[in-house]
C-alpha cells in the first residue's frame, strides 16, 4: 500500500509538472509565432503601400515598429512584381533577393495572380515566401518575403522548449523518485507502529478476555445461566472477533505478494455456501446459489475460503428480516472473467454511500446492524485487500431493493 501510494505520488507529481511545461512552452511558441507572422505582414505592408520597395527615411518613420528602419529593412529576403492590365509584366525588382531571378518571380506573380486573393503563402524550391496584393486603377503590384528565417526562429524556439521541457522532467522525476522515500517516511513508520500497537495489543487483551470468559462461566456454574452472564458471553465473542480480524488484517498486509496457483473456485464457493446454509436458516432468511462448475482462477484457497465467508457474514448481517440473500458464480459477459456476486435485500439502502463501504471501520446503518450481529466495519475492508493480492476488482451497488458486492477475477482456461 505504501509504495502504491509512493509510485502515485511519483506519478501525480510528474504529470502536474508536465502539464505546467507543456502550457509554458507552448504559450511562449504562441507569443512567438504570432510576434513573427505580425512581423510579416508589418513588412509586407510596407513594401506594398511603397511598389514593392523599401521607403526612405522619413517614410519609414511613420511606421510605429522600431525594427522597421531603412537598415533594419536590409536585413529581409523580398522581391516585387507588377502586372498591367494585361497581365503583363511591367517591372520586377529582385535586387534584395539571390534565389529567384527575373523570370521566375513573373511564374511566381502568375501563379498568385490566379488564386485571386490578396494575402496568403506559397512554397518555392522548399522556401516559404508570404505574398501581399495591391490592386490599382492600372497595376497590380505583389510584393513577396521570404520568411523563412522568421518562421526557423519560432521552429527553433519551439525545439529548444521542448528540448529543455523534457530535460526538466526527467530531472525532477528521478529526483522525486530518489527523495520520495524521505517524504513517506513518516507514513511508513506510522503504519509500522500501527500494525506493532495492533498485534500487541491483541495479545494483551487476550488474557483478560479469557479471564472474563472462564470468570462468567464459573459464575453460570454456581448460579445459573441469566441474561447479564449470556450478554457477557456476548461482548466477549465479540470483541474476540474484532481482535482476530485485527490481526488478521495486519497479517495481510505484511505479505503484499502471495503465490497464487489455479484453483476451483466454484468448489470453494460451493463449500462456503454449504457451511452458510445453517446460518441463513437460523436467520429466517432465503439462501439461494447459482455456481456454474469448473470455473478456475489465479489465487490462493485459503485467502478464497475467507474472502466467501466475509462476504456471506457481511450479507448475512445486511439483509432484512426474512429476506433473500443470493450467491452467483458465472461467467462474466464475454468470457473472460469470473464474476462471484454476494447479494441479499436491503430495501432500507437506497441513500447509503456504497463507495464507502470497503473503509477501515466503516458501517453504512448503525440502526441496522445494532444487536449481537453488529459488526466493526473491518470484514469488507479485508475483502478488498484479498481480491486486490489476487489482482482482481471488487465494487458493491444497489439495485432492486438489493445490495450486491460484485467481484471480478480473470477466467484461467
């Protein structure tokens, strides 16, 4: 329990981080990315209000952007086209770009000038030019910019947060994982102390409960058998129990690994309700089973006997007054798994947190359990840990005036 608890912590810790660095780095490639496509389209209006080209000095003060001086201009890759009326090519100005020549900035004009919008961007030689239209009353002009060092900048951004990112969560998980044993420590001591303070405090009761035992026994010798004596008896076998399933819990939990072997758990059940027959009819209550032979399963047949015989104490203990309570062994939907369900009528259960019913010392309805059968709420909080050594899963819900706790266990073929 304490290392599920650890490997979650682990967990929970590293997906949080992941989260913070994910939306870290990924704002700041937004920010980016839309600092770069501004930028763009800042250029490509300059050079379109300007035919195509970079304005002097004091046409380039008028734009509020302080990148955007003559010289700062210099440093972008761009070239102009402008049609007639005709669609022919009255100039071309390619002097602040290498890689494309004359003819292939008219294609390129060619090519926009049939898409018949007036932003946008196109791929030339693997390049990535934006591309702003200007129509007037005799020429269009198209100016185009190559950004792709702009849009690299964001690229590279983008990589180096990742890069970083993935670096950062590495680190702190390994960190986390090297320093999480200090964080439970004092959990871990806690639960050492606690199942030390249970076993000797079983032992310790023991003797006086077996004392008190012998002393009422002595006391029914000498006068007689009355209701103070059979109520002693009473509290005595109870508070026995309690201490066995105290020890017994505490037991389970210093072996978080068992062997588990193939095992006939419809002959297990059948043997358990064979037992329970008795009691359900002391009771005045219906026993029915429903076991279909020879399902196997995974586990180990002592912890199987208890884990029926909680299960059939816990209905017994839970169900009403002359009612039903029923035992199903089958098969699950598609034949994969063995469900075992324990149910008995509960018309009074219809608002009990059933979600609550597997913790430590948990009882749903006082009213309803109170008398001689009332227990401690340890006997299903048992029941879960052995389905769970077992690697099964075990849930409990009402329906029809009935609770019913539902175990699933994998079918071995």
């Amino acid at each position: 329990m304490i290392q599920k608890f650890r490997y979650k912590f682990i967990a929970m810790s590293t997906v949080a981080l992941l989260v913070v660095i994910l939306t870290i780095v990924s704002s700041i490639c937004a920010l980016t990315y839309y600092h770069a496509r501004q930028e763009v389209n800042n250029v490509l209006t300059i050079l379109i209000d300007n035919e195509g080209q970079v304005p002097n000095d004091s046409q380039v003060r008028q734009y509020p952007q302080p990148q955007f001086s003559r010289e700062g201009l210099q440093q972008y890759r761009y070239f102009s086209v402008a049609f007639n009326r005709d669609t022919k090519t009255t100039t071309v100005n390619d002097n602040h770009i290498a890689s494309v020549d004359p003819q292939e900035a008219q294609k390129l004009g060619q090519r926009v000038s049939k898409r018949r919008r007036t932003t946008g961007q196109l791929w030339y030689q693997g390049v990535s030019y934006a591309y702003r239209v200007r129509k007037q009353k005799r020429t269009t002009t198209i100016a185009f910019l190559d950004e792709s060092l702009l849009m690299a900048r964001t690229k590279e951004l983008m990589h180096t947060g990742l890069f970083l990112g993935v670096i950062t969560l590495v680190l702190y998980t390994i960190l986390l994982m090297l320093y999480s044993r200090r964080v439970i420590k004092p959990i871990i001591q806690a639960e050492h102390r606690q199942k030390q303070f249970i076993t000797n405090a079983s032992h310790e009761l023991k003797t006086p409960l077996t004392v008190i035992a012998a002393n009422t026994e002595m006391q029914e010798m000498l006068g007689g058998e009355n209701e103070w004596t059979k109520s002693t008896h009473e509290q005595v076998e109870r508070l026995t129990k309690l201490i066995n399933n105290l020890v017994s819990l505490a037991r389970m939990q210093e072996q978080p690994h068992i062997t588990l072997t193939t095992v006939d758990i419809s002959q297990i059940a059948r043997k358990a309700a064979s037992r329970f027959v008795s009691v359900a009819r002391s009771g005045n209550k219906q026993f029915a089973t429903q076991v279909v032979s020879q399902l196997k399963v995974d586990g180990d047949e002592n912890l199987l006997r208890e884990l029926f015989n909680i299960l059939l104490d816990n209905a017994n203990k839970y169900c009403d007054p002359q009612g039903t309570i029923r035992l199903t062994v089958q098969k699950g939907r598609y034949g994969k798994n063995v469900v075992i369900t324990v149910a008995n009528t509960y018309r009074q259960g219809a608002n009990v947190d059933y979600h609550r019913f597997f913790e430590r010392f948990y009882r749903a309805d006082e009213s309803h359990t109170k008398g001689s059968k009332s227990g401690f709420g340890i006997g299903l909080s048992m029941a879960q840990y052995i389905v769970r050594l077992m690697k099964g899963k075990i849930t409990a819900k009402y329906v029809d005036h009935s609770l019913a706790l539902v175990i699933t266990m994998k079918l071995v073929k």
